[in-house]
C-alpha cells in the first residue's frame, strides 16, 4: 500500500475575477474548491494512474470535515486525525483578462507533539515491509523543524520506502534519516548544497554527493519544463520535458512523485519509471489548477517521452 502523509493540508479555493482589483468590490465569475496540500495532490494523482493510497494527516474544523468528505465523495481512502483549530483555506484569485494569478493562505492551525505521535503510532502499526510512504509539503504550526526527520527514520525503521518531497529546511532534516527517494527541483537541489546548479552533470555530481553522504538509493531531480533527472547507484537517465500546451504547472512536481510512487510499487524498471513519470507531470501540467490529468492522456504521452543516459 502507498500511504500519502499532508500534514498541512488545506482546502484550495480557486476564483474568477475578471480584472481583480486591490481597494475596490470584486465579483466573483467562476469558483471552485478542492482538497489540497501536497500529499493529498499525490494521492489523487495515484488514483488516476490505476493505484490505491491511503491519505493521511492532520485536518480540522468545517474546513477539515468539507476536505475528508470531498476525498469520499473523490472515492479516496483517507485516514486523518482531527486537531483543534481550522484547516486552512487557501484562496487563489485568478485574473483572465490581466493574467494574474494571486494567492491568499490562511496561516492554518497548530499542531501538537502528542497529536503528531498518535499519527505517527497509527500509520506505524499499519507499515509493513511492501509499504511505500510518500511525505511531502509544509508543516504546520507547532511541528519541530525535524518532524520529517523523526518520521522518515520511524517509517524506514518499519521496513517502507520512504519518498520525501520537502523543502530547505524540513528537507535537510528529512535527509540525515536516509530517505528510499527524494524528489527536489533543481532549485530546491541548489539551495541544499549552497549553489547553483544548471548543467544535468552539476545536478548529478550533488545527487551522488547526497546518495552517498545520507545513504538515499536513489533521487529525481526535477527541471520544470526541462524535463528530469534519474539518479540511481548504477545508472543517471536524463528525461526531456515534453513540449505540452501549459494549463497550471501547480502540482507537476506532485503528480511525479505520484507516478514514482505507483512505479516503485509495480517494480517497473528505470526505464518504465522514466516514461511514467514523465508523462505523467506533462499530462498534469496540461490541467488547470491541481486537476489530476485523466489516465488516457498520460498514456499517450509515454511513447512521446525522449530520454538517454548520462
Ligand atoms: N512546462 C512544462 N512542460 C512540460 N512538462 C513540465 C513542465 N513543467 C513541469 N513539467 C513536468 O513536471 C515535472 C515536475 O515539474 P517541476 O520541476 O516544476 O516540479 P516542482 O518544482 O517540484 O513542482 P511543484 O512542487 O510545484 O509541484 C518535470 O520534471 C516535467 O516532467
Ligand atoms: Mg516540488
């Protein structure tokens, strides 16, 4: 089973506003909401591909109980426990005549240690050796700097593979417990080892930096519409980015960990992982908002991908 942690989730609020104005009354054209928070996104993304997650984390409030019955009615299998306080709602204004995207965030609620230990306690008596768990996102108010610490170590030591998709900080902390895969950008890769890296050669000489300071098996650096990179301890494959029509590249980086998920747990080759993975955040990008691209779209796309070793 692959089992999706979002300990920060929140509920995605998109509105149309055609000329968004700052001082003034706006009127909203065109609404919608959806669950969000990172790992949320990748269990969505999970269903489309054919494979099953449990969604787990911290929710609370209206907001936390509007989200659990969206993933219901979404036939998603979740498991969240409730915190006092409200999940956040994070409002996004879309603007289609100035071409403005702004986003408002809730600063969300607070957690406790003994909340997160419960959550913890609980997904650890569920974890067995054929286990995948996927930690991804922020954290909440409250959570120590290295929640991810704590939990990828309690999760490995369970037997899963951990698959962590963090940033800074949390993602530094996350890396000191070996995690199975990470799944930084090139960004996100740069700011860990303090420089920039752009050539796919600079990008893979820091993954095998990290693979072999932390004992991480293997990292996807992602590279926005420049594709990706696949480092593992016998090979490094370079992926293409697929030249797509772009909807919202919100949630691509999602929706690959998703098919790295869904890959591993198949045992499909480097190769396979590759096409999947890759098809998938195109598809993904094609979508507005955080919509999971439909299974046929990403399937078309898998004969497309171009890719070589490095
Ligand atoms: N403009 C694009 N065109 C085609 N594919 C894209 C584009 N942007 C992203 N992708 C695909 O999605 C993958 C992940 O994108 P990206 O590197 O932007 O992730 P990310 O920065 O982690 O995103 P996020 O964390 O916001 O979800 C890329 O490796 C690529 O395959
Ligand atoms: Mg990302």
């Amino acid at each position: 089973m692959i089992y999706t942690v979002t300990l920060n989730p929140a509920l995605d609020k998109t509105v149309e506003i055609p000329s968004f104005t700052v001082d003034s009354v706006n009127r909203i054209v065109k609404m919608r909401t959806d669950p969000g928070g990172k790992g949320i996104n990748v269990s969505k993304v999970i269903d489309k591909l054919g494979g099953k997650s449990i969604a787990t984390g911290v929710l609370g409030g209206s907001t936390g109980t509007a989200i659990q019955s969206a993933l219901e009615e979404m036939k998603l299998e979740s498991s969240f426990l409730f915190a006092e306080g409200e999940t956040r709602t994070n409002l996004k204004v879309v603007d289609p005549e100035r071409h403005t995207n702004t986003d408002i965030n809730e600063p969300g609620l607070t957690v406790t240690d003994e909340l997160l230990n419960s959550l913890l306690k609980e997904l650890l008596e569920k974890l067995g050796e054929e286990d995948i768990v996927v930690l991804s996102g922020s954290l909440p108010k409250g959570a120590p700097k290295d929640t991810y610490y704590t939990w990828v170590k309690a999760c490995r030591d369970a037997g899963a593979r951990v698959i962590l998709d963090a940033d800074g900080e949390l993602l530094a902390e996350g890396l000191k417990a070996s995690p199975y895969l990470i799944k930084p950008n090139n960004h996100e890769l740069s700011g860990l080892l303090g420089q920039t890296l752009e050539t796919p050669k600079e990008l893979e000489h820091a993954a095998k930096t990290l693979m072999s300071q932390y004992g991480i098996e293997k990292i996807v650096v992602s590279m926005g519409g420049e594709g990706a990179l696949y480092v593992t301890g016998e090979k490094t494959i370079y992926a293409e980015g697929l030249k797509v029509p772009v909807g919202s590249t919100v949630g691509a980086g999602d929706s690959v960990v998703a098919a790295l998920a869904v890959a591993e747990e198949r045992g499909l080759t480097l190769e396979e992982t590759v096409r999947l993975s890759t098809a998938t955040g195109a598809a993904n990008v094609m979508c507005s908002g955080t919509q999971a691209a439909e299974y046929d779209v990403i399937q078309g796309l898998i004969p497309k991908v171009v890719f070589s070793s490095l």
